[in-house]
C-alpha cells in the first residue's frame, strides 16, 4: 500500500508522525542537557539528571532525588490496586453483560459508557463532593473520623477506577463474545463442575484480554492526572508532582521523568500488542 501510495498522501503521513513525534523527542533530548533548564541551547551530554548526587546543579537527578522517588511508589500504590480491581471486576461485567438476560440490560450498558465521556476534572469533583457529604454525615452519626473518605489514595483508586472499568470491561467483553459456548457444553456432558470449566477452558481463553486489559489499566492510571489532581491527598502520584515541579521552574530532571514514563508506556504497549495478537489466535 504505501509503495503505491501518492506523493501527498506519504507527506501526510510523514507530517502526521513528525507532529506526533517531535514533541516527545526533543523531551527526550534535553533529559541530557548539561543545563539547569530544559531548553536549548545545549551545552553538552550528562547523566546527571538521571543519577547525579546534585553536586553539578544543585539537584539531583531523578533516581537520587527522595521525592521523586516516593512520587513514582505512591503511583504504583495506586496503579496496581487499580489494574487488579479493573480485570476482576471487568471480567465478572463482561460476564454479565454478555451471559446474562434482566431489564434494562441496555441501559446498563449505556451508563457503563458515561465515564468515558465524562470530562476526568468533572469526574473527580463528583466523587470528591459525594464522598466528602457521605463521610460528614457518618461522622456526625458515628462520632469517628472516616479519613480514607477525604481525599487522598482511598479515593484516587476509587476515581481512576470508576472510569478505567469501563475500559477493560469493553476489552474482555469484546473476547468473551467470541467464545464458543459448545466448548463449555462439551465439558459439562463429560462431567466437569461449573467451577472446572471456568477455570480450565474460560479464563484460560479470556487471558490475552485479560493481560490486555490489565496493561491498559496499568497504563493509564500511571498517566491519569485530570481526576487525580482533584482526589489527591497529601501524597502526589508522579504526574502531580511532575506538574507541581514545572509550576516552581522546571530542570531537565522534569525531563528525564518524562522519558522514564515514555519508555514505561511503550514497554507497555509492546506487552498490550503481544496480548492482542494472543487474543486473535
């Protein structure tokens, strides 16, 4: 196709890639600038913003740097919690949207799309307001101080989640209806309990979808920063405190984070590709 393709349409092409791809290099780029701003000119390569002890600059690098580093652990807090609560319960709603018959079913079905569409700062003002009224008014039944209902990780999960669901629901559902159902009543005529055949002929055929979904979900909570800047706490995922860091005057170690998230993404989406050419078997 592309051998045959006009002289307009390659230059489109290219001008596409080269808009998309721009940006990201020259981030990449500057994450080795030997300056103390992440801009041209450059004045040399260095490690330094990505191992420097901050004798050079004044600041360290991002793999010495504490808060840096307490900012990617308190991302994974919320990323793996998320990517384990998306596939389980993606996988139990792709069952019952595709297995089971009850009213509105198709509205349902419509509503699980709501949060997609929904703006993430909108999103998170909802919950933060509908968890902040339900905790005041236990507190005051209860006498007792319900903390993980003001904002912090608690609600973080519950918001990235309420979103991040909807997508992996979509990806296991997508495989789920391609399954066919003989091969689960061949099973039970041969004797095999419900339990058995899910976990010996289903899930084993959902697994691609699965790790699809979970790659998906790991992704973007790592890279969600709308609904998290609303529901965060005192501890600050990367993407906050990256922002936090550009607003005070940012260094190359901004970029050097930059890049780290780019090679995490496309280490990412190398796996999600795998699993989807396991799911098309």
């Amino acid at each position: 196709m592309w051998n045959n393709a006009s002289p307009a349409f390659r230059l489109y092409v290219l001008a596409f890639y080269l808009f998309l791809f721009t940006p990201l290099l020259v981030v990449a780029l500057f994450a080795f600038n030997a300056s103390l701003f992440p801009a041209p000119p450059w004045k040399g390569f260095t490690l330094e913003w990505f191992t420097g002890e901050g004798v050079i600059f004044g600041k360290p690098g991002i793999l010495k740097d504490p808060a840096m580093l307490r900012a990617m652990f308190t991302s994974l807090k919320v990323a793996l919690p998320v990517t384990v609560l998306a596939v389980v319960l993606g996988t139990a709603n792709a069952f019952l949207l595709e297995r089971k018959e009850f009213p509105g079913k198709s509205l349902l079905a419509m509503m699980m799309l709501w949060p997609l569409v929904i703006p993430g700062v909108i999103l998170g003002i909802s919950i933060l307001a509908f968890s902040s009224r339900i905790a005041n008014g236990l507190e005051s039944w209860l006498n007792m101080d319900l903390d993980f209902l003001r904002p912090g990780l608690f609600l973080v999960i519950l918001g990235q989640l309420s979103f991040i669901l909807t997508i992996s629901t979509l990806i296991i559902a997508a495989r789920l209806k391609k399954f066919d159902r003989n091969l689960e009543e061949a099973a039970y005529d041969l004797g095999a309990g419900r339990w058995r055949v899910l976990t010996t002929i289903t899930l084993p055929f959902l697994r691609p979808a699965m790790i699809g979904a979970g790659l998906v979900a790991l992704l973007m909570s790592f890279e969600n920063f709308n609904t998290t800047l609303i529901l965060v706490g005192s501890d600050a995922p990367l993407p906050i405190y990256l922002y936090g860091q550009m607003r005070e005057g940012a260094t190359p170690a901004v970029n050097a984070a930059s890049l780290l998230l780019m090679l995490v993404a496309g280490s990412l989406a190398v796996l999600v590709a795998f699993a989807n050419r396991g799911e098309g078997r």
